[in-house]
C-alpha cells in the first residue's frame, strides 16, 4: 500500500479529480501499525 503505483493513483488522480486525503506514505504507516498489532477485524 505505501508504494503501490495503483494505491498512489488516489493521490494523484488527474484533472477534475481530487486527491484522497493524507498521504499515501501515512497510509503505509497506518497500516503496518495494524499488521504489527495483530491485525484485528472488528465483527458486527
């Protein structure tokens, strides 16, 4: 996710289109944080 060209595109999307907030390297970040905590998924 944090160098993925595809997951970047949120970032930099083209004319007309606005950019997902933050960045692209805090999303990184963020989610090695989950994977390094275990990873949980909420249940309903």
């Amino acid at each position: 996710m944090a160098e993925d060209v595809l997951v970047g595109w949120g970032w930099d999307p083209g004319p007309g289109l606005e950019p997902v907030p933050g960045t692209q390297r805090a999303l990184g970040e963020l989610i090695r944080a989950w994977i390094d905590t275990g990873a949980a998924c909420p249940s309903p």
